[in-house]
C-alpha cells in the first residue's frame, strides 16, 4: 500500500470510529457518519475503493437505521397503547431534546415526557401516559440496538470488500 493509502483508510477509520461513537446517541446521525467515510474514501480513492455497488448497499443500510431511530420511539409508545397525540409527543420529545443541554440526558428523557404530555393532553390518565412513556424508551432501546448493529455492519462490509 502506498502512504496515500494508509492516510486515507487511517482518515476513514477515524471517522467510523467516530460515527460509531455518535451512533450510541439517539437520533444523532452517527451511523450517516460512518457512511460518509465509505463515501469519501470511494471518492478519494476511486478504484483502489469498493465498488459502487458497496457504497450504495451501505447507504440503504445506513438509510434503514436511521429510520429506525425516528419511527422506534414513536412505535414503542403505539405498542404499549399510546394515543396518536401520545406518539406525536414522544416524536415532539425527541426533537426538542435534541436542542436541549445536556442534550444526552434530554434525548433520552425527552420522549418520554412528550408521550406522557400526549397522553394528557389527549385525555389519558398519567398512568396510562406513563405506559406510553414507557413503551417510547422500549422503542429507543430497539432503535439504539438496531442503528448500532447496523453500523457496525456497514464498516464490516466495507473492510471486508476492501480486502477482497
């Protein structure tokens, strides 16, 4: 490997590793990250890369996961008998925390407070808010185990079809 190569696939690893890192957050695109890498090394190294069939296929995955992370709260707190003004709240959570400092904290706890405010505002009890609020953090926890796995299956791809 020429030292053009090193630099570029030591660049590229660095921004997996920091992707990875910023996928264990929600609804931070972490995983769009560590996609990028592979769309920059591709367009830094041309041939030398993976194909372009690997970097569409890691985009789709990449796309996947970051769908997941928004529409996973939302079905959580549908799943556990959330009211449409319940999900949209927890969704509602979700954005606004992510504004929030410390924003860790409020994207975690956010949701929750958005399901439960929905369910109040549709009427619901607090238990049954708290039900939903529930269900969005089971929803968050699916969506963070999903957009992890699903990064770090992207950056096997990649390595993989580099090598080969």
């Amino acid at each position: 490997m020429t030292w053009i190569e090193y630099t570029a696939l030591s660049l590229v690893s660095l921004i997996f590793l920091i992707g990875l890192a910023s996928s264990l957050l929600p609804v931070v695109p972490g995983s769009l990250i560590v996609w990028s890498g592979i769309l920059i090394h591709k367009l830094w190294m041309g041939d030398a890369s993976v194909t372009w069939k690997i970097v569409i296929l890691t985009g789709v995955i990449t796309l996947i996961g970051q769908l997941a992370d928004f529409v996973m709260g939302v079905w959580g707190a549908r799943k556990f008998g959330a009211t449409w003004k319940g999900a949209v709240g927890a969704l509602l959570g979700a954005f606004i925390g992510f504004f929030l400092p410390p924003p860790l904290l409020w994207l975690i706890v956010g949701p929750v407070i958005g399901a439960i405010i929905g369910e109040l505002i549709a009427g619901r009890t607090f238990k049954a808010g708290s039900k939903a609020g529930f269900g969005t953090m089971i929803g968050g926890i699916i969506a963070f185990a999903l957009k992890f796995g699903l990064s770090i299956s992207v950056v096997v791809l990649f390595y993989l079809n580099l090598v080969i």
